[in-house]
C-alpha cells in the first residue's frame, strides 16, 4: 500500500469497516476505529483489538469537539460509518439522514480544520435509483434515488465532492453493490438464513422473486476500495461490484442448499409495484465496475459464488 497511519476509520466495527481495518492491520499501517456502536459491533474486531497497531473509540461522528482531537495526526479516514438498512428508510426517513447525511456533514466540518489528505467515502449503487442502463457506469445520470437511504447517500456525495473541491482534499466516493460475507447483518442472505432458523419448512421471498442484482463478496469489496488508493483523480467516483447479477429466487435456492434443507417450500409474496419486495426495492441493478478496474482491481468472485461462500458464513453467527 502507497501510504502510512494513522488512519481512521469511522464505523471501524461495522461490517465493511472492520474488514477495512483488518486488512490495513494486516499490513502493519496505524488504524484507529471509530464507532458508537449502535449497529457495530466490538465482536467484529477480534482479529485486531490486540495489535499495537491499533486502537478503538467508541464515540459519535455528532460529538465534534473529540472528532477534531482524533483527526490530529490523520492523513486518511475511511467514512463508512452509516445506517445500514435501505429497507428502514420507508418507515423512518430521518434515521437516514441523522446517520448518513448530518454525521457526515459533522465529520467533514472537522476535517477542513485538519490536516486530512484524503477521504474515502462509501456511498451506495441506491443513488442511481431505477437506472435505465445496464451496466450503468458512474457517468449515468440524473440521478434520481427511490429510496430514503439512497437520498441521504447521493446528499453525501455532494457533501463530500464540495468540500473536497473547497478545501483542497482528495476524495474517493464508493458506489458499492450489494456488500455480502462474513459479519453482514442485513440484506437478502441475511434475511434468509435467519427466516429457515425459525423455519426450515417454508421460505417467503418478498417481491415476485425475479429482482435481479449483482452482489460482492466482502474481501472482493476491502480490495476494491483500498484499489481507489491508486487514483490521482481530485474527486473520483468509482461502481465497485461483480461482473453480473443474480435473481433473488436463486439466492433462496442457493441458501436452502448450503442449510441442507433443500426441499424446503420457497414462496413469493408477488410483492409491490410490479414486484419489488418494497417500497425503495430496486428491481434490476447491475453495475459497470469498467474505471475500477483500470487501476487493477477485479472481483474474483460472481455474484452467485459470492452468495454461495456468504450464505455459509452468516450460518455462524
């Protein structure tokens, strides 16, 4: 890696964020993890708690007198500190914003007041709403998000790219697919494996079932997000998913499979609006990971290997 720490990491327990923090540990670089630990978890850093390198605040992005502290002597964050759950947004909008749009706007406050280089930011492929191009490269636009929770990312972005053009730090914005592996507690696989715990007899799968969209193993992700370090782009918004896509049903089947309850009985609910699984689902997303791969990143993984390898490892939690 072109760089040394410290680096901070915000949401530093979280699914990503702690991969991230893992794989820079791995790599003998300073971390320090942030997280208030509403969604995190301190479990998800075993691996590095005990390292020299490293340590943990548990602290809110809100609480700006000791984030101005903390940024003393950073040169990189990586801001994937978040509300997690698309889903949730339709019940209650302003999670969205407190957590995504308000703690960001708090944390880039402190960041024009430091030293800060550069910033990594993970935004969401939510942003390019129901994109009528597939793959759809990062140039695709308006950008028109049909959930709260891509509202309050694309607000991010713009967040993000203004104060990167205003006061002179280096921006990487991250439109990941569907992140998925060891760790995630929300999404799709997640879900599954949790509904056949309960009941091994009879899946539901929300929506028709044909919702078709690309989903990335979490260490294909770590790789492609510390691959942005390569860009010498002032402000550079980079699509970071699998090569294709795959139906929500043959995820279930994947799932039944790997709990060895493969004649469990999978049903659709036909779902809403011509068969998303709810308000804010986006039906088909498939994204052009084209410019990521320029500077030498490609997944290893397709999204149905993705799944099959994610779907044993959340069966451990």
């Amino acid at each position: 890696m072109q760089f040394s720490g410290p680096v901070l990491v915000t949401g530093g327990a979280g699914f990503i964020g702690s991969h991230i923090v893992d794989r820079l540990i791995d790599n003998e670089i300073e971390v320090k993890a942030l997280d208030n630990l509403s969604t995190g978890k301190i479990s998800n850093l075993s691996k590095s708690k005990d390292k020299k390198s490293f340590s943990f605040i548990k602290e809110d992005l809100k609480n700006t007198k000791k984030i101005n502290r903390l940024l003393k002597d950073i040169k990189i964050v990586f801001h994937m500190a978040a509300d997690p759950e698309v889903r949730t947004g339709f019940d209650d909008p302003s999670s969205s914003y407190r957590e995504n749009v308000r703690n960001t706007f708090y944390l880039l406050e402190e960041i024009r007041k430091s030293n800060i280089e550069k910033l990594i930011f993970a935004s969401s492929s939510a942003v390019y709403g129901d994109a009528k191009v597939l793959p759809t490269p990062e140039d695709y636009g308006p950008l028109l998000p049909i959930s709260a929770y891509g509202a309050s990312k694309l607000a991010c972005e713009a967040y993000v790219a203004s104060y990167c053009n205003n006061y002179g730090i280096k921006g990487h914005i991250i439109r990941p697919a569907n992140v998925i592996g060891a760790r995630g507690r929300h999404g799709v696989t997640w879900d599954f494996i949790n509904k056949l715990k309960k009941n091994n007899e009879k899946l539901e799968v929300l929506g028709d079932g044909t919702q078709t969209k690309s989903y990335i193993h979490i260490s294909d992700a770590v790789d492609g997000i510390l691959a942005t370090l390569n860009s010498t782009e002032k402000i550079g918004v980079f699509n970071l998913g699998s090569e294709d896509r795959v139906k929500v049903i043959e995820i279930a089947k994947i799932v039944c499979k790997n709990m060895n309850v493969p004649n469990t009985r999978i049903v659709t609910t036909g779902g809403i609006d011509g068969g998303r699984g709810w308000v804010g689902d986006i039906r088909q997303a498939h994204l052009d990971i084209t410019k990521l791969k320029t500077l030498g990143w490609s997944p290893k993984l397709s999204s149905a290997e993705a799944v099959e390898i994610a779907s044993k490892e959340l069966q451990k939690i």
